[in-house]
C-alpha cells in the first residue's frame, strides 16, 4: 500500500508508519546468524526461544513448493504467540505469502483479531496485512476501524480504505480531518489527496516534455489519455478542495503539509506558500518540489531556484526542484542538472541523468555524452536510454550512443536499439519525402 506518509510501495510495514522502527527491529537485531532452513522453521514453531520463534516467522514466509499450507498453519499459531514480537513478524509473513486466497481462508479472522491485540506494533501491522492480503473485501473490517479507539489502527485504516476501496474514500475519511491525533488527521488528508493524484495523473498528458524545447509535441504525445475511470466527478473535485482547503488551517504542521499537496495537485494555487515552506522539510521536500513543477506559478521558481543551488540540500531534492524548474520554463533547472552531472561528487548523477531524458533536456546532451566516456559512478543503462531520448536531435548525443553500441553489456544493447530505432525513422521519413 502506497498512501502512508513515506510509504514503500510494494510491502505491508512501512518506513513512516507510526510504529517505524518496530518492523526493523524484528527483521535486524533479532535475526539469528543463520535462517532457518523450512523443516526447521516448522520445527521452531513451538521453540522455547523468542528469537528462534522469530526467525521461523519469517522463514515461513516463503515455504516450499506446495507446502503452503502448513507455513500458514504455523503463522498462525505464532500470530497468537505470547510475546508481541513474533506476533508482529508472523503477520507480516502472513502478508507476505504468495498463496493469498488460502490466507484469506485460514487466517483472516486471525489477523482481524490482531486489530484489538494489547501491542500497538500488532495492532498497526495487523489493519495493513488484513487491507493486503483481503484487498477490497477487507473494506467493512477497515470501515470498522476507522472507529477504533487506538489512533494506529485508525491511521491504518484510513490508508487501507484509500487503497483498496478508492471510491468510498470521499464518503468514509472526513470524520478523520477532526480527529484528536494529528497523525491521523494527516494520514486522512494524504489519502484524500490520493484520490487529486490519481485524477490528475489520469488527465495529464502522458508524457511531459521540456518547455524549452523548440520542437512541439506531436502524434501520441500531443494527446491526453483516456484513462476515464481514474476520472473524479467534477462534484467529488470540489469536495475534496473544501475538504482540504479546511486542512490547510490544522494546527499541525504534518496535515497542513498534507492539505497542500493535494491542493496542489488539483492545480490550487492557495497551496503554493505551503508547498514552498514545506521545500525545507525534509519529510515534505522533494513531494513539494515535484508538486510545485506541475503550477505553473512563476511565484514558485525563486524557492525552486534557491533548493536547486544550494550544496547544503539533499542531492535528491536539488534535482527534484532543478526538474521542476525545467517544467517552468527557467533556464536555472538546467543549470542545476548539469552541476549534478558534472560534480565531484557521483551521488545523484543516474537521477539527473534520467531527468534530462525524460525532459529531454538538449542542452545537457554533452554532460550525458560524457558520462558515456566515464560513467563516473553513474548508471550505464541510465545514461544511455537518456542519450537515447536525445540522439534524434542531438549531434554529441546520436555520437554518444554510437561508441556505446560498439561495446558489450545492456548499455551497449540500449544504445543498439535506439541506434536502429533512429535509421529505421529516418528510412521511413525518407519514404514519405519520396511518395
């Protein structure tokens, strides 16, 4: 699930849930020095240890081959363990079992009842799994405990609802907004404005290309998408904008923080102040950055310009703000990109390097060229594809990507493939120019 503060996108805890490090503790001091092997685990099931029950929990996670049955047997029965520790690692594995539907069968009542287990680490890691593993039946469970009386379980399920039911987010999450816990009333504002971010990544156009650029888009990229579903009726907008807009008044820092990147992403320029403040926050910064980009608010380029050049920043946001820049037309963006690419130090660089591909940014193409020569800590791969976005319109680039092609590995394959992709697009030019 995605819609937590600083969410991981692919697994069931996350880094800025509220119980942030409990997860990490069970997956690190508490290892043993060597995993069990899966009889093992079975085995440890009913071990006297608590970091041998542990380390079965999560040995269980991946069982053997058709065996799926009795690993859930096991979490289980460590789901019910008597030390909180295993209980949380038990459902995590339990999330984290390719067999789902016989989770959903065997063990859901046993997650469901963690939603009230005397841990708070359960009881958070419980409203996640049962929303992962459950998907949209899990919708009544989570609605249920958006009343909970413990505020993990209800920042959870807020998080939950937003993800597995989208389209009851807008009828089930503003009670949230005056809840007594700021962290809930945060996690409220982010997963109503997850329903702005998907609205707006189904009207923007699917492919965003530099503003300084002389040559317009043409064909497919010209075109919206049509991607209708992810669509918000205008009604539900300006709910959401109200609702939001309140937000922006919390006391709070965290939902004030919230409000404004969702405002912002409804192209709502009362959030700009806000977004422009939150560039110095280290939670907020580069989200603010890459929601200021898409304003088009000239109010927002100072800010951007001054986070771009600055050493003191966090390489990360430097090129996050330089890439906003670019979309507003200022020139400093570039500016910034190519001091990350040229720099001494090589942390940032594939990111740079991606950025002016997708921007296709021609004034970097001789930094990128470069970075062909001498990587210097770059990404191969990344350098090429980008040099490839370029090489149409780019002398040093198409060069670039031609010593490339005459060495081995998968740059070497990328920069082949765009190298044939070029002359096949110059041919059928060409044959039009003929006909």
């Amino acid at each position: 699930m995605g819609l937590c503060p600083r969410a991981a996108a692919s697994v069931s805890f996350f880094p800025g849930s509220r119980q942030a490090g409990y997860a990490r503790l069970t997956m690190s001091w508490l290892l043993p020095p060597l995993e069990p092997t899966y009889s093992a685990a079975l085995r440890d099931v009913n071990a006297t240890g608590v970091e041998a029950r542990v380390a079965a929990a999560q040995r269980l996670a991946r069982p053997d081959a058709g065996d799926d049955k009795r690993a859930v047997e096991g979490l289980l029965k460590l789901a019910a363990d008597a030390d909180p520790r295993v209980r949380c690692a038990a459902i995590v594995s339990l999330a984290r079992l390719d067999d789902t539907d016989l989770v959903r069968e065997q063990g859901m009542c046993t997650v469901l009842a963690r939603f009230e287990d005397a841990d708070p680490h359960v009881r958070e890691l419980a409203v996640i799994a049962a929303a992962q593993v459950a998907g949209a039946s899990s919708f009544e469970a989570l609605r249920r405990a958006l009343g909970s009386p413990h505020p993990e379980v209800r920042f959870q399920a807020a998080a939950g609802i937003a993800e597995v039911a989208p389209s009851e987010t807008l009828a089930e999450l503003p009670p949230l907004l005056r809840d007594g816990d700021a962290e809930v009333r945060a996690n409220a504002a982010r997963a109503l404005g997850s329903l702005a971010r998907a609205d707006h990544q189904a009207r923007a156009a699917p492919h965003m290309r530099n503003r300084l650029a002389e040559a317009p888009a043409t064909g497919a990229d010209a075109r919206g998408p049509d991607e209708k579903a992810c669509r918000l009726e205008q009604g539900s907008l300006a709910q959401i904008r109200q609702l939001l807009r309140a937000a922006l008044d919390d006391t709070d820092r965290a939902v004030r923080r919230e409000a404004a990147l969702g405002l912002g992403r409804l192209q709502q320029d009362e959030a700009l102040f806000e977004l422009c403040d939150a560039l110095e926050d280290p939670s907020y910064g580069q989200e603010a950055a890459e929601v200021l980009g898409t304003l088009a608010d000239a109010r927002a380029t100072e800010p951007l310009a001054r986070v771009a050049a600055s050493m003191l920043k966090p390489v990360s946001l430097r090129i996050a703000s330089a890439r906003s820049l670019i979309l507003l037309g200022d020139q400093r963006g570039i500016d910034g990109l190519k001091r990350v690419l040229r720099g001494w130090r090589s942390a940032g660089r594939s990111y740079a390097a991606e950025v002016a591909g997708e921007l296709e940014v021609v004034e970097l193409a001789d930094s990128l060229a470069r970075l062909a020569t001498r990587p210097r800590g770059s990404d191969p791969v990344v350098v090429a594809r980008a040099l490839a976005k370029l090489a149409s319109r780019s002398e040093p680039a198409l060069r670039a990507l031609e010593r490339l092609a005459s060495h081995h590995g998968e740059a070497a394959e990328v920069a082949r493939a765009a190298l044939e992709s070029i002359a096949a697009g110059e041919c059928l030019a060409q044959a039009a120019l003929r006909a």
